[in-house]
C-alpha cells in the first residue's frame, strides 16, 4: 500500500471539504449497517474478565466479548492519546499525520473517518473526549476542525470526571456533564441511538457514532462511589512484574482503576441494550476498545508510551451484524490502530481513500483470510511528554508479533521478549546467543516496515526541529500556558 511521510511528502493537500477519492461518493446507503465505536482511554486488556482477570468486574463487556471477534494482541502502536486518535481518524502513520506529541492538533490533509462516511451517506456523530485540536484542553472548537462530525457533545481533554464539561454543536459557550460524565455521556449516546430508529424508515441514514470515554485514565479514585465500595484493595491480585515494595501502594491504584472500568462496563450494557431495544443491535458493527494501557506500577511505572504489553496492547472486539454470519472467535494477529478504519470502513461496505496507510483486517474478521506472519509497528518517535528522558524515556521503533517483542533504540537493538513463555516480559533475550537468528529475523521486518511506512528513525529533537514545533523546556507541548497555544498547536506541514 503506497505510504505518504508527513516530513517529506510534497504531494497537494486534501481539503477537509474535498470530495473523498475512492470513497464510492455515488454509492446508496441501502442497508449499509451503522457503526458504533466506544473507546476508553487508557484501560489496558489484561484487566478484564473475559482476558483472565478474576478480580475486575466486566460482566457486559464479557459477554460482547462472547459474541464479538476478539484481537486478543490488539496494539495501540504509538500508545498516547493525541497520536492514537489521529491514527485512528485518519488510518495514518503518526510520522504521516505528523501528530507524534499530545497536544497538537490533527491538519485536514487527510480524510478523516467521518467525512467517508459523510460521503457515503452516513449521519456521524462524537460524544466525550478529543484531544486532537491542540488549542487548549477547554477550548471551544469550532466546525471547521471538527473532522466532519455533525452530531458533537465534545471537550479537547479533562480528567475531573465529575464536573466535566463540553461543546455542543452550536454553542460556544461550555456545558456541564451531570454526575460522573461517563454515564451521561452514555446516555447521550443512548439517546443518539434511539433518536435514529425513531426516524421514518424511508429517510433514516446509517450511522457512525464514536462515544470517547476519559475513564480508567487518572485519578483513579474518583469514579462512582458504588463501585468504590465493591473493591477491597487489600484482597486484589498484583502482576507479577510489580515490584514487592510497591504493592501496597500499586493495590490501592488498582481498586480505584478498577472502580472506573467497573462503571464503564455499565455502560457498554446501557448501550447494548439500547441497541437491541431499538432493533438495531443486528444491522450495527459495534466495537469496543481503548486508546492504549496503563503501567500500574508493573516494572515500577504508570502511564503509558512505553513498549511494553501494559502499555502498548489494548481491548478490541468487534461484534457484527448477524447477516454477516461471522463466528465470534479469538484471533492471536497483531491488529494496529491505523488498520481500524479501513477495516471498518470495508466492513460497512465503503471504500478507503488512498490516504489510508493501515491494513484491512475485513476479510480476517469474515474469516476468508487467514495472518500467519502478521506483525504491528511500535513507535516513541519522541521521548517527551508521559515518560521523559529523565524516567528513562527513550526513542524506540519495534514490532509486536503474536508472539515476540522487538524493539531497538537509538543506541541499536534493546529488548526481546518472548511473550508466551514470559508473559511479565521480565526475561530481556537481546543478547541471549540461541535467540541472535530470531532477533535478526525480527530486525529484518522492523526495517522493512520503517522503510514502507517512511521513517528514517531520526531522533525526537531532529523530528521536532523538522516539524516546526515549538516546545516548552520539557522538551513537550505545554497545554498549560494560554500563550503557547497559538504558536504550539499548528505547525507548518510540508505534505
């Protein structure tokens, strides 16, 4: 698939009003099924029920999990949250899209999700978190850099999930959440739902609805107080890759977090529900996932960025309509976020544009294909941010197979891990002498996937310094400064 570099490209933009090349403009919706995509940010998918953990409470997303596709080694490849979604919105490389740091704000070069699915006769609509405007993380967003939603309850970014505020479609003026904003955001989408299957048969369109949740991302200790009270963070089962010294510490962190997951699977019921009451569920591809994991203290660390399976590998289920006639399954291939929406968009029976870079899993989803050698890039083009140098942050390019970690640093290769037999990745085997034929075999595709995706694997300060960005002596984007957002958050673009 031909791959456009953001630093280097010099081919004409795309403007986000443009029609969409290859997006089949003059097709009719028919019964082209809608597409419902909830996304949490930061819940990694070891901490579910229905991936092994006995402790967290996940009985309605279990369940979807029963009835879905489950890519049990499903990536986030560049694990924050401004990079994901703009990989995501656009099926680009994060060196293509050129959105490698938080805060910045995704140009209108390429065509986004939502405006193929306006072009081919979708409703489309966002509900909750953004955090691809690189304004302000309250700032109003105005239509233009909206990506082509037209149904829109949004703010840039906030974690104080019980006084959390957004933008409508027409107001420039912030509105409140009521109560813990997860649940009214579901609601919201609850409503969206309904709303549409009340519409006359004859013009009811299709829809593409995107519901982005801020929960388990901390604080961890403030989600709904009945789920707090359900768990005792005295009895909860610590990954054996925590430290000891710090377990005391790591289990209060877990009770909070798992508060926050236990409430969102409450949510995934509501929208199910909601779905099946309003005789949608069969003609609906619903997908659950997040925007990557969450350290927890495993190897003494939080957050995410790193290249390790706490931080890099993520929930993805994707449930289909039942004429689909697709068995729910677990699948062991790597699926990476700039495959989602080709993917997504074959399933519903859309054409890609050319500017998509990921891969279309369809035909594995409808089981005509099979992935015996599949791998997913992993990226830090630049070590700012959620772990700086000093935290041992590092420039890195790897690749997660179904069964192997490879990564290399600047300095050269870094770390294998056999993930089967070492599943805690506590074993580095980089410079193990049985494992120097599979480290190269490895260093081969990692090469070959740099090569077709276009990076050079220049350093973070080099890409920076090309880029135009301007950051703050921490070496990242400052969301805090009023003053910085006009000159941090549109840099120029050369392709």
């Amino acid at each position: 698939m031909k791959r456009r570099h953001f630093l280097t490209s010099s081919a004409s933009a795309l403007a986000a009003t443009s029609p969409v090349p290859g997006a089949a403009a003059a097709q009719t919706p028919g019964k082209r099924p809608n597409i419902v995509y909830l996304f949490s940010d930061q819940w990694r998918t070891m901490d579910h029920g229905y991936m092994g953990n006995a402790d967290v409470r996940t009985p309605n997303i279990d369940l979807l999990a029963d009835q879905s596709v489950n890519f049990t080694n499903a990536v986030s490849g560049i694990p924050v949250c401004c990079p994901h979604r703009a990989c995501l919105l656009t099926g680009q490389y994060p060196l293509s899209h050129g959105l490698f740091l938080n805060d910045l704000r995704l140009n209108t070069k390429a065509p986004s999700f939502a405006q193929v699915l306006n072009t081919a006769g979708y409703d489309t609509g966002y509900i909750g978190k953004w955090h691809i405007d690189g304004t302000g993380r309250s700032a109003y967003i105005p239509p233009e850099r909206r990506q082509g939603f037209d149904y829109w309850k949004v703010l840039e970014c906030t974690h104080n999930y019980n006084k959390s505020r957004y933008f409508d479609q027409t107001e420039k003026e912030s509105k409140v959440w009521e109560g813990y904003d997860a649940y009214a955001q579901t609601r919201d989408a609850v409503s969206y739902i309904r709303n549409h299957a009340a519409q006359p048969s004859g013009s009811r369109k299709p829809f593409g609805l995107f519901l982005s949740w801020g929960p388990p991302h901390a604080p961890y200790r403030t989600g709904p107080t009945k789920w707090l009270d359900r768990y005792d963070d005295r009895k909860l089962t610590l990954r054996q890759n925590v430290p000891p010294q710090l377990g005391k510490q790591a289990q209060s962190t877990y009770a909070g977090y798992y508060a926050h997951c236990s409430a969102l699977d409450e949510c995934v019921g509501w929208l199910v529900a909601a779905l099946k009451e309003s005789g949608q569920l069969e003609n609906t591809i619903l997908v659950y996932t997040s925007d990557h994991g969450d350290m927890l203290h495993s190897r003494g660390q939080l957050k995410k960025q790193r290249p390790w399976d706490e931080s890099i590998r993520v929930p993805f289920l994707v449930r289909c309509p039942s004429s689909f006639k697709v068995k729910p399954r677990r699948l062991e291939a790597p699926i990476n976020t700039p495959d989602i929406m080709p993917t997504l968009l074959s399933l519903a029976g859309v054409k890609a544009p050319e500017s998509v870079e990921g891969e279309n899993f369809a035909e594995v989803i409808r089981g005509n294909r099979k992935l015996e050698d599949n791998h997913a890039l992993i990226t830090c083009p630049s070590p700012f941010g959620q772990w700086p140098r000093t935290q041992g942050g590092r420039e890195y390019r790897g690749i997660r197979t179904r069964r192997y970690t490879y990564t290399r640093s600047l300095e050269g290769p870094w770390e294998l891990f056999d993930n089967q037999e070492d599943p805690f990745q506590q074993h580095n085997l980089i410079k193990t002498a049985t494992h120097r034929a599979l480290r190269d075999e490895l260093e081969d595709k990692l090469k070959a996937r740099l090569l077709a995706t276009g990076d050079d694997f220049a350093s973070g300060d080099e890409l920076i310094k090309r880029c135009g960005y301007r950051v703050d002596a921490r070496g990242t984007v400052s969301y805090r400064d009023p003053k910085a957002w006009g000159q941090l958050s549109v840099p120029a673009r050369t392709g």
